[in-house]
C-alpha cells in the first residue's frame, strides 16, 4: 500500500482499501477470511457535531433556505436536535435567525414555549431570552460544500408538559411520535470507506478514504495527498476561516510540492484560486481546501514527492509515491555538455532563493557534477529571466575564499579571437555560449589560443520566451577543467576536497559537491554554510554517490 495513502479511520477500525494497490497484497489481506466488529446499540445521541448517530432518525424537511433538513429524538434526559443548515462559519450561523416552536396541548403560553438560538450556538435561550440550563450544543463544518452540521440538546425538564407539539422550518413532530432513541436496532459498523478518486468540487466526502495528517500548527487541523498519476490532489482544513492563505515559513500563502530529485513546484494559495501553476485548481468550503495539480507540471521527480511550506526545512506530507507510476525511464547517466539540459533531469538539484519570501512558480535549482577532472555546473532560473544572472558567477575550493575565482563572460569568434563585452541581456529566445574569463585576470589576451587567457571553461545559456517575446526562464550548464583550476590556486586536483558554487545575482546560496575522485561523483548541495547562513531542507541535503 502506497504510504501516507491508507489508514484506520478513526471513526472506526476499519481498513481503507485504495484503488491500485498491488493485486497480490489485496488477495493476501482479503482471503486471510472474514472479520467483523460487535455492533454496537446506539443508546443515546452524542452531541458533538458528528452526524453519523443520526442514521436511524428521520429526517424531517424545512420551508426555510436557511435550513436543509432538521431531525428530533429523545431519551430520558434530553431532547435531541439535529440541524443541517445552509451556509455558515465561525462568523455567523444561519440557524440563529430562526427558532423552534413548542405548542402545548393544554395551550398554556411561557417562556417554555421557544428555543431559541444566541450567537454562535454558545447558549439556548428560552421564549423571554433567559437562559436554558444544562444544554449541550455542538456543530462543525459538515463533508458537504457550505454546510454546517449542529446539534444541540435540550433536558427533558424544559418541557413542562408531557404532551406537546415542536414546530421549526415549518415542519411539526408531536411529542409522541419523537423517537425514543433507546428503542433504536442495533447499530452495525459504518462500511469501510473505498477510494473511487477525488473530484474537486469543495465537497469532501472523497477524501474518507484517505490518511489525514495532523498538523496542529494553530493555522492547520490537518492535510492529506494523493497522487494518482493524472493529478496530484491535497486537502487541508485550517482552524479559521481563510488563515491558509497567510500561512506558511513567510506568513504568505506559499507552498510548494518538493520531489526526491530537490525539486520545488511552487504555489500561493488563494480561497478561489492557485497561483504559480498552470491547469491548478482549488476550492474551498467550510474552513476546508481541496486542490488539483496536473501531474505534468510538477517538477522532474523519481519515485515520490512532498508537500508542505515553501522553505521550510520540514514537510508536512512526505515521500507519496505515484499509484499509477509511469514507465518512463528515469535514470541519471551522467552529463554531455551541449545545451540541452535533460541529462540534468534526474540528477538532485538544490533551491537557490533571491527573496526571502520566495517567489511565486519558484525560485532557482542548481546542481553541480564532476566526472573524471571536469566540473559541470546547471541552473534553471525562473524568477530572473534575461537579466544577467549569471554574470558574475564565482567557484571555490575547500570554502576558503583564496581560492576563489569569479567568472566573465565572454564570447569568441570561430577563428577565437575574443570579444570581452558580448551582449548578456535582452537576448532574444535562443541558446548562446560563453567562455568562462577570469574576472580578475588582468590579462589583455585576445585570443583563446593565447597563453595567458584566463578561460577555464565554457558555458551555454538557453533564454526561453513566449511568442510574445515575454521572458519565460533562463537556463544554463557550464563545465570547468579542474586541472586549470588547481593550477591556479597552486595545488594538486586531489587537494580540491570541496568545490562551490555562488551565483550572486539570483541568490547567496553556495551550491556544493565533493571533489577529489576518481569518477563521477555526484553533487552535495548546500553543505556550505550560505552568507545568510541558511540550510534549506537540511535533512535531505549533503548527498555523495
């Protein structure tokens, strides 16, 4: 079973079975034979917003839009109510501008004759507006879009008579043909919830079947995830109305669906909307948010993804795998530098941020990658687009900044004669590349045959745009002779036990990978401490193959 996907529902031990489990698994599990749960007899009505004790009870109608349907019951302490109404929040109930009216057969007239409703449910009140005491009152938002589901008792001891008539929303029930709950059949178990697939439509009964994490941060109850191979789909439900929206490392909204390559798909979650993602919806009821990502714009990922806030180092769901798994093919089998970036795609990439907020649809990812005594370095930019970002960029050894070296980017001729001042921004869509100068040379070289040119590699950069011409995202990868680098910091290939990365216009995060190997090695990232001193996910980083 698919983690984070199955648990016992807590209204009940019983198992949650989930379509694309492993046929095996299910044959093992369902013909180990049959179980069963002693039913249990409902002897009274729990008030506590849960409607499922209502089963047995009819369900009376109403003539007010305010109220769905309502029921009554009782036993020998209490009468019990039951209101499913239209609409409400922590702000205001709909049940409050009505009332319930109690006839007497005798036709005696006192404040016995009304409940009525102060507030939020906080209180009964009778027909002079004192107090009823003793009541129970409970309600919650219901798995049904914009409805509230409310109880609410009454001590037997309010009714002075014994025979009388209770009228609300225009439906009436006399005192002897209320249940008497007592008297119910016994209650067999609910049956098991199955999932058949989530549609979001701000109901939520869908998501029965699915584990519900509790998160308890005084701004999230809980959430959950499915990712079924079409769409990825959450659920949170927050503790007051709209706060998801502000929540988050940075107090904004933002999220992000983290994957095991170091991915970040980036969100900011509004009530009617999904901003950041393309083909992303999301709606929201009772305190409550389902969301649908398109499982082809979430970054590359091999086996399972994450989800929590953006920038923050824990998640609040981890590690779901795909139920239906695609077949493509998702190996790293090392880099060929030619501009074409996809050898990267499953290859552990790190975030690089600009902003402390972070920015909506993501940041920077960056990798670095050695094999054999070359460097390889990609970053996908998708906040600064067409700006030179990449110039300057610096490497350093052992994080020591002696040996250090920052990049200019200059460009040759086919016969290599070089020009020192290409142009590096409003370039149109297309892909360029630039030889890797050193900034602080001096040298008056003008030709990359020359001796003391200082290039120490080259570099692509791919500028996307749309038809339009509106900037979509630059991406690049360079490669750098580590033998030239060590040369010029005077020390062996093999002292070079920690090399970095800094690209200073799109982020202060050095991106790092270990060095002196005899073969590909793949990247470490983050290792080091940044200038702001920032881990992000600590826990995930700091890999060596």
């Amino acid at each position: 079973m698919r983690k984070g996907i199955i648990k016992r529902n807590q209204r009940g031990n019983k198992r949650r079975i989930v379509r694309g489990c492993v046929a095996a698994w299910m044959a093992a599990v369902l013909g180990a034979g049959a179980w069963s749960c002693p039913a249990e007899a409902a002897q009274s009505i729990k008030v506590d917003g849960n409607p499922s004790d209502w089963g047995q009870v009819t369900m009376q109608s109403s003539k007010d839009r305010r109220v769905e349907k309502w029921a009554i019951a009782r036993d020998d302490r209490y009468v019990y109510f039951y209101v499913q109404q239209n609409g409400g929040n922590q702000y205001g109930l709909p049940i409050t501008e009505t009332h319930v009216e109690i006839d007497y057969d005798s036709g005696r007239e006192d404040k016995s004759c009304q409940i009525r409703f102060a507030g939020m449910m906080e209180q009964l009140k009778d027909a002079w507006y004192g107090d009823i005491a003793d009541v129970k009152t409970a309600y919650q938002p219901s798995s049904e879009a914009e409805i509230y589901e409310i109880e609410f008792a009454v001590p037997e001891t309010f009714f002075v008579e014994r025979d009388y008539t209770v009228t609300y929303c225009g439906t009436s029930v006399k005192s002897k043909d209320i249940l008497d709950v007592s008297k119910l059949e016994e209650t067999p178990q609910p049956t098991e919830a199955v999932y058949q697939g989530i549609t979001v439509d701000g109901s939520f009964g869908d998501w029965d079947a699915v584990a519900k994490k509790a998160v308890g941060d005084g701004i999230l109850i809980e959430t959950a995830m499915v990712f079924d191979g079409d769409y990825l789909y959450l659920y949170m439900k927050e503790t007051s109305d709209g706060v998801v929206t502000w929540s988050g490392e940075k107090s904004n909204g933002k999220f992000t669906i983290y994957t095991d390559t170091g991915r970040n798909t980036t969100f900011k979650l509004n009530k009617d909307s999904v901003e950041g993602i393309d083909g992303a919806k999301v709606k929201h009821s009772n305190c409550q948010y389902e969301i649908s990502i398109p499982a082809n714009a979430i970054k590359q990922y091999k086996e399972t993804v994450s989800f929590g806030y953006y920038m923050n180092q824990e998640m609040l769901i981890s590690d779901v795998a795909n139920l239906h798994p695609s077949q493509e093919e998702k190996n790293f089998n090392g880099i060929v530098y030619d501009g074409s970036y996809r050898d990267w795609d499953y290859y552990p990439h790190d975030l690089i941020q600009y902003s402390t907020p972070g920015g909506v649809g993501g940041d920077a990812e960056a990798a670095l990658y050695i094999d054999g005594t070359v460097l390889y370095g990609h970053v996908l930019s998708n906040l600064h687009r067409d700006e030179k970002e990449f110039l300057p960029f610096t490497i350093r050894v052992n994080e020591n900044d002696k040996t250090a070296v920052s990049f200019r980017l200059v460009t040759a001729d086919q016969d290599g004669n070089i020009n020192m001042n290409p142009k590096h921004e409003g370039l149109d869509a297309g892909t360029y590349e630039y030889y890797l100068w050193d900034l602080a040379s001096g040298s008056t070289a003008g030709n990359l045959e020359d001796a003391d040119a200082p290039v120490f590699g080259s570099m692509y950069l791919t500028v996307r745009k749309t038809a339009d011409g509106v900037p979509v995202s630059d991406e690049m990868e360079f490669r750098v002779d580590m033998k030239r680098l060590a040369a010029h910091f005077d020390m062996d290939v093999t002292d070079m036990k920690l090399i970095q990365a800094q690209y200073i216009n799109i982020g202060t995060e050095w991106v790092s990978i270990a060095g002196a190997s005899t073969g590909a090695v793949m990247g470490i990232s983050l290792c080091g401490l940044s200038v702001l001193g920032v881990l992000w996910y600590r826990k995930r980083k700091c890999r060596v193959a």
